[in-house]
C-alpha cells in the first residue's frame, strides 16, 4: 500500500509510511502537521 500511494503521490515511500503508521502525535502542532500531510497526500493521489 504504500509503495502505490508514494508512487501516485510522487511522495518518498518512507515519508508515506510514516505519516500513515508512524507514531500518534504528541502535541497539537503535531497533530496539524500530520493533518496537512495526509491532505496534501490525499489531494496528489486524487489527482494523479
């Protein structure tokens, strides 16, 4: 699963992987940058 989002996201596999399995935020700053990732995530793989 996530060889094929990194490809369609054009996104580095590791940086996928962590941001889908990685450990759960800590604090609210965390929380809204793994939200911004999984959108923008979303959003290239949507559109590719």
């Amino acid at each position: 699963m996530v060889t094929t989002i990194a490809q369609r996201s054009k996104a580095d596999p590791p940086f996928v992987a962590y941001h889908l399995f990685g450990p759960a935020p800590a604090t609210d700053n965390d929380l809204l940058q793994l939200a911004r990732a999984l959108d923008d995530i979303e959003r290239q793989v949507t559109h590719s």
